[in-house]
C-alpha cells in the first residue's frame, strides 16, 4: 500500500465517521500521510486527528480513536497505532496478507471493486458537441464519475444523434421549462436525469458541489453513430472511440472486429471469457477458489497453500499488484475524464492474466489432484475476470463469459 492508498483510506474513513455522525466536522480535500521519522512507530504516519480536533470540539485523542477502527478495517492496513497528542501510525499489512485483503475485496464487491465514494458532494457538468465521440467519450465519464459518487449532468447545446442510444450513450432530459433567473438566485430543481440525477435539489452537509462545465471535446470520429454501429456494432465501436486518448484521433477500422491477440478488445473480453472458463472447468474437476475448504484432504491443503501463497509464483506479482491498482485507475479516469485510462489498464490486466496463466496453471492437468496452490491461483484469475468486467462495465462495453 503506497502513501496514496493510504491517503484515500484515511479520507474513506474521515467521511465514513461523518456520515456515521460519530464526527462532526469537515471533510478535508485531501490527507497527508508520510513516511514514519527515524525512532517513529509503524511505517506511515498522519496527523488529521489533529487538523480535525478544533473543527470537531473533540481531543485530538477522541477524534484519533474514532478513525483507528475504521482505518484498521481497510484492505492493506496491518496496524494502527495512536501516539503522541493523536498521531496515527499505520503499519501496512505484509504482502501475502495484502494479496488475500485484495481478492477478498474484489469478491466482496464484485464488478463493484474500485467504486467509491471520494467524489462525493460534487456535482459536475459535463457538456460535449453534437458530435459522435464526445457524446460517448461523456458517457464514459459519466459512469466513471458517478461509480465515485458524484452526481453528474450530462448536456449539448445541440440536437443529440437519434442513434446514439444504440451506441449506449444515456441522454439526461432537457431542462424544465421556468421563470428566468438572475446570476444571483439560486438554480432551481430540475427533473432527475437517466441516471436519478438531481444535481440541485439535494440539501443538508452532503448536498453535491455544482462544478463549472468541463467540456468534453475529443478529436471527432469522423463518422456517425450510425454509420459506427453498421461496420462496427455498438461494443468494438465504443473501444475505438475510447481506446485512444482525446487528443488523438480513434482507431476505427475493421481490426477492432478480429478475433485474434493483436486486437486488445478480443485481447480483455477472451481473458475474462478465459477466467469464467476456468471457473466452470473447476467445478468439473470438484474443487472451487480459495485456500480453505473443509475435510482433511482440504486442512492438508490449506497448511501447504500457506507456504506457497501466491506470493512464490513470480508471475502472480505483475496481476496482483495491477488488481491492487484498479481502484486508483478508475479514480483518476474519473477525475481527469481519461477513460482510454480504463481501457489501458483492462489491457495491461489481461496480458498479466495470460501470462500468469501460462507460467501457473489454475487447473490441474492430467492425473493430478487439486492442491490449495490451484485454489489460490483459480481465485486470482477470478479476479482478474471480476476486474475485467467491471472496466468494460464503465466504458459501457458487454464482456460475454463465451467467446
């Protein structure tokens, strides 16, 4: 866990005790966290408790016991210590115990997994021309922003495609009709958007923050949806479109309909349709993901699968650490509205995964017995697909368990 993750748990559980009422104070923008001075405790420390006490009416003390717990229930977080007027010292968790927090994570949340809440109180507007790629480019954004809690408004100030709908792009309804205002007077509420936006009728401490517009103006396409959809159908041609960076122009050729490795979109939906293969082949063979089990063929297993975690498979390494990243991915796609983010990491996701799967098969082969090796490497690919279909989620792409 780097001082960045660390930052945005602390954050997590700032807003978590708020929102728990068992803190009354301010949510701060960001979290300092360091690395522990010569002589300190633990290997990252942070002094929020005390930037939070004066706002709070509460000891540094009280208010660093109320975060402890919260922080120490995060993935990563070995120890939490309070020392001195209200320090928090972490001890991040040793890598075998992070690698489980991890999968565990993405088994507990799912296509879910990276989805949080660290934009929440904003409120964003994202306009975009009447044209193609900015239409889907914006609706990338938008469920990338909304997966971190912000409530979005999507708008064009001109006539939307009738076909981009078919592209999946989800289209807000037009502003009521009302009484003009002036620059003064507050907006007044609108009808919910596709999405149950409600960007200005929300009250009270967690109402979201209106945001100037950003616009979203990507190097056009060329082409409308239409015409997309005819050569392309609605998934290779939403990858085309969000694939590249905005500032350069979209691949849109017939390469993002072969079935082969070269193509990166067949590349990400074959290794999750490879991990869903997997997952059906160990069924077939009696075993399912995990290291534990019951019995005592599985009590033998679970003492070898802790002295060859997956830890000791060297190809593991590259997989785990990108799975630990994908939370940071998606944030930061959702703040500088960079899905070709999203898609580059998916991509970097199944190259690790078919790698790994090369050097560490998950499933036996021939007369051999599964062993809490193939478990644990069988929970690591599953992972990976979970991650898989989550990103291609986001960038409103199908990911088909059968290719």
């Amino acid at each position: 866990m780097t001082p960045a993750d660390l930052s945005r748990t602390v954050l997590r559980a700032v807003r978590r005790a708020v929102d728990e009422e068992a803190l009354h104070a301010p949510v701060p923008a960001h979290v300092r966290v360091e690395r522990t001075r010569p002589g300190g405790s633990g290997d990252y420390a942070c002094a929020v408790a005390l930037q939070l006490a004066g706002p709070a009416a509460l000891p540094a003390l009280e208010v660093a016991r109320i975060l402890r717990d919260r922080v120490a229930a995060e993935p990563g977080v070995g120890r939490v210590e309070i020392t001195g007027p209200g320090f928090l010292s972490f001890t991040v968790a040793a890598p075998a115990e992070g690698d489980r927090a991890v999968l565990a994570a993405v088994r507990g949340q799912g296509p879910a997994y990276g989805h949080g809440d660290a934009l929440r109180g904003e409120a964003p507007h994202l306009c975009h021309a009447g044209e193609t790629r900015a239409a889907v480019t914006a609706d990338a954004v938008r469920r990338l922003l909304t997966a971190q809690g912000a409530r979005v408004r999507v708008s064009s100030p001109e006539p939307p495609d009738p076909d981009w709908p078919r592209l999946g792009v989800a289209l807000d309804a037009p502003p009521a009709p009302g009484p003009a205002r002036t620059a003064d007077a507050p907006p007044a509420p609108g009808p919910a958007g596709p999405l149950g936006d409600r960007p200005h009728s929300v009250r009270g401490p967690h109402a979201p923050r209106p945001l100037p517009a950003t616009e979203i103006r990507p190097v056009p396409a060329g082409a409308t949806a239409g015409e997309l959809l005819e050569r392309l159908g609605p998934d290779a041609a939403r990858w085309g479109l969000l694939r590249a960076a905005g500032h350069d122009r979209a691949a849109l050729g017939p390469e993002l309909l072969v079935q082969g490795e070269a193509n990166p979109l067949f590349l990400v939906r074959y290794a999750h349709a490879r991990t869903r293969a997997l997952t059906r082949g160990a069924v077939l063979l009696g075993f399912a993901s995990g290291p534990a089990g019951s019995g005592a063929h599985d009590r033998r297993a679970t003492h070898a699968g802790h002295a060859a975690h997956l830890g000791h498979d060297a190809a593991a390494r590259p997989l785990l650490d990108l799975i630990a990243d994908h939370p940071g991915v998606l944030l930061a796609g959702a703040r500088h509205r960079a899905p070709d983010r999203v898609a580059r990491q998916l991509e970097a996701v199944a190259h690790a995964f078919f790698d790994f799967h090369d050097s560490c098969p998950p499933l036996p082969a021939g007369d051999e017995k599964p062993s809490a090796a193939h478990r644990a490497r069988l929970a690591l690919a599953e992972a990976a697909g979970t991650v898989l279909a989550g990103g291609l989620s986001l960038l409103g792409i199908r990911a088909p368990e059968h290719l």
